[in-house]
C-alpha cells in the first residue's frame, strides 16, 4: 500500500465504482479499498439471506424461505433505464460483458386508490383506462409533439406559434389541455420527478425526460426498466473488474483511519501504520462524515413475499409510482419487485421495495399507501437512512465527495452525480473514445 497513486477511491458504492473505473481507463493509478468485507457499500446486494437478517437484528430466516444462498436482497433496490446513462456507461465500458440483464415486466401508476399500468404501446395507450377517449387524444398529440422535438432543430419548437423553449412544464401541459390527472401520469410515471417543482420550471427537463422514457420502452418493448440477474451488487463488482483490467488495485476490509491533508490539501490516506500517497480522493459520505450537510430521509420497506404484486397481471417484476396528489404528500411513493425469476430469491419467492423521502415523524406509516399494494407481507425489514450531500465541490482540497441514493426507483441521478465528480476533478467530461471496447451487442431481455 506504501505506494503513491493518482487517485485513492474509498468504499465500493456503484457511484465509487464507476469512477474508479472511469479514473482507470482515463489513464490514472488508481487504489480502491473498502473498510467492508464486500463490494457494493450501500448499494450491495447481501447473501446468504442469514446475513441479509443479522444487518436488520432479525434473528434467523425461517426454514420455509429455503437455501440462503439462493437469495440477492439489493440494500437500495433500483433500475436502470434501459436508454440511460448508466447502461450507456455499461455498454461504452464494455461491463455488460460481465452481467445479464432481464427486463421489468411493467410500469404501473396509482390513480384513485387503483393500481393502473402505463401504457407501453400504441394499443395499450387506446385501452387503457387510465382516461378517457378525448383525454387520450390530447395526450396522445402531447407525446407525439415531445417525441418529434428536436433541441437542434427550431421547426420542432412551435407550438400555435409559440417556443416551446419559453414554456414551463405547466405551461406546456396547458397547451395541449390535458387534464391533472394526465398531469400526475406524465410528470411522475413516465418523466420520473420526485415532486411537483417542476411544474413551475422550464420544460426542456421534462421533455428529455419524457424522450428518454420513451426511448428506453422502445429498446425491449415491456416496460424501459433493466435489472441485472444476480442482483445491483453485480453493478460495482463490474466496474471494479474495469478498474482492474486497466491497472486499478483493489483492498477489501481495509479500515481508512485517515485522509491525510497539508496545506488544505489531500496528500494522502492512512491505514493503521500504512499510508498511501495519492492527489485526489473520491468517497461516499460515510468517510468523511463532517464533510457533508444532511439534507434529508429515506424510508425503505424490503419485503419478502410468496406471490406477485396483485394488479399487475401475475407480473414477476413491476414498478409502481404513487404520485404525490395521490395521497397528498410533498414526494411520491416508490414501489418496485423482482423475483425468484432474477436470481435475488428462493424459487417462488418475490422481493419487493416501497420507499419514499421522509416528511413526517413516522416514516413507515408515510409508506403505508405503498404496502397496502402489495398483498400479504412475509417478512419486512425497514430503514431510515440519511441523505447527505458534501458541503463544497472538492475543487480546492482535492477530496470528492459523491451524494447518497435518493428514493427513486431507478439511477439517472446517480449518473448525474457520477459525470459531475469526474468533471469537477479532472476539469473535463469523460472521453469514452478511451475505451477499448465499445461494439457491444444488446443484453437479451
């Protein structure tokens, strides 16, 4: 370890492990270690099930859940876009070539205490009960207009004459007419915003967002959302073997007992009596706690149970969001499933997440709406976790922080983050023409 390295990246998180392979491909020495025992950090997918019980206090699992080992339970369970950024990276980076990945079977939207899917398809979108005939036809004009947009071309931008680069989101909808309900749908089931506030903000977000949506739907058809098999703890453990492959070092259970600064600045880390040099550090919050601003909750409900999410046609994996007016709330609810089908459980088993951010004193009971979708409950193990945010950019001291995982259901944020960090600490965007692998064909899903 008593070496000097270009970068020294702490904790294995899916944020710490792209960078450390970005880091790697862009041409620096890079040292990863992790004070765990295991890749993945918050992000890990934990087997044996005994051990996924003994982190809650939840004494052994029950016979009946079977061998252990055939259970992945993700500690933040996500998807991936199936057009995003991260499966970008994926695929840029060559990772796919380590990881399979199946398709989520539907996309679903709670509307009036009923549980609805969203349209994946011209058909479902004529069928769907969603709204009615006239509200369709609006929506429909409204996603044909977005899907035509083209931010590079002014004859897409005008609607009745008017820019649509001057519009807000409310505005927009405004345009096409389309009632609060269609408002719900689009802005939360299909556009992903975690709250209304973008309603009051410049549309171009939203459009991209809506794109992207409809962009993933059309690469596998049942819904946009990919789930590794095996569980998001393949996720890091694929970056790191990039790190690896273009020279990274990687120490698991290796304790950071200090990062080491002169002159305001990172000049290195120390393990007990070892101490590696380094220029930059890249870590999660969790290192350097007082570095970072608490800026919020997450409640996460992991439950275990024995039969599919009832109302979503017997799917063995789904995506649920309950708008915020739903259940008047200031944040949506989260709920997403996999099964025995991905490898994370036991055969017939079902693993399904309800989260939201926290605004109340009792963060379980603010999930309840997204519990009572799922029908009988096996098992359920609960956590409220901290949202932290670093308190600068890192610029000056060389010490960059990434942010932890909000409730969303899929990782586009976290993509965000990963893309700004390495900006911030190499003073330009990353050049995939870098890597050596980039022809890669489409997983099957």
């Amino acid at each position: 370890m008593d070496e000097e390295y270009d970068v020294i990246v702490l904790g294995t998180g899916l944020t710490e492990c792209i960078l450390s392979g970005m880091m790697s491909v862009s041409g620096k020495k890079v040292l990863h270690m992790d004070r765990n025992k295991y890749y993945g950090g918050a992000s890990a997918s934990i087997c044996p099930l005994a051990d996924f019980y003994e982190r809650f206090n939840m004494g052994t699992p029950p016979a009946e859940f079977m061998n252990g080992r055939d259970w992945n339970v993700d500690l933040i369970p996500k998807y991936l876009m199936a057009n995003g950024q991260l499966v970008q990276l994926l695929i840029h980076t060559g990772v796919t070539r380590y990881l399979e990945f199946k398709s989520i079977e539907g996309s679903y939207v709670m509307k009036g205490g009923k549980v609805y899917k969203v349209p994946a398809d011209g058909k479902e979108a004529l069928t769907t009960s969603l709204m009615g005939i006239f509200e369709k036809r609006r929506f429909k004009s409204m996603l044909q207009f977005i899907q035509e947009f083209d931010e590079d071309d002014p004859k897409t931008w005008n609607i009745k004459k008017k820019c649509v680069k001057d519009l807000t989101m409310e505005e927009l909808y405004t345009e096409f007419g389309v009632d609060h309900n269609t408002i719900d749908v689009t802005g939360h089931a299909i556009a992903l915003h975690l709250n209304d506030d973008y309603i009051k903000k410049n549309c171009l977000d939203g459009i991209k967002r809506i794109k992207l949506y409809f962009d993933s739907l059309s690469r596998y058809g049942k819904s946009p959302y990919l789930y590794p098999l095996y569980g998001l703890g393949e996720l890091p453990q694929g970056f790191a073997r990039l790190s690896a492959i273009y020279g990274g070092t990687y120490m698991l259970d290796k304790p950071c007992d200090e990062i080491v600064m002169e002159d305001g600045k990172v000049v290195g880390v120390r393990s007990g009596e070892e101490v590696a040099k380094c220029k930059m550090v890249i870590c999660d919050p969790s290192y350097i706690p007082e570095k970072c601003n608490q800026v919020g909750k997450v409640v996460r409900a992991i439950c275990i149970l024995k039969h599919p999410v009832p109302n979503t046609n017997n799917s063995l994996s789904c995506q649920i969001i309950i708008p915020q007016n739903q259940v008047q709330r200031k944040s949506d609810i989260y709920v997403c499933c996999v099964s025995y089908t991905h490898q994370v459980a036991a055969k017939q088993f079902f693993l399904a997440t309800v989260s939201a951010t926290v605004e109340t004193d009792n963060p379980e009971l603010e999930i309840k709406p997204g519990l009572d979708l799922l029908g009988p409950i096996e098992q359920k193990f609960v956590s409220v976790d901290d949202l932290m945010e670093p308190t600068d950019d890192g610029i000056c001291n060389q010490v960059f922080i990434s942010k932890s995982y909000d409730a969303t259901t899929h990782f586009e944020t976290t993509c965000l983050d990963v893309l700004d960090i390495y900006r911030r600490a190499t003073g330009g965007d990353f050049d995939f023409s870098q890597v050596k692998h980039t022809s890669l064909d489409d997983e099957q899903c």
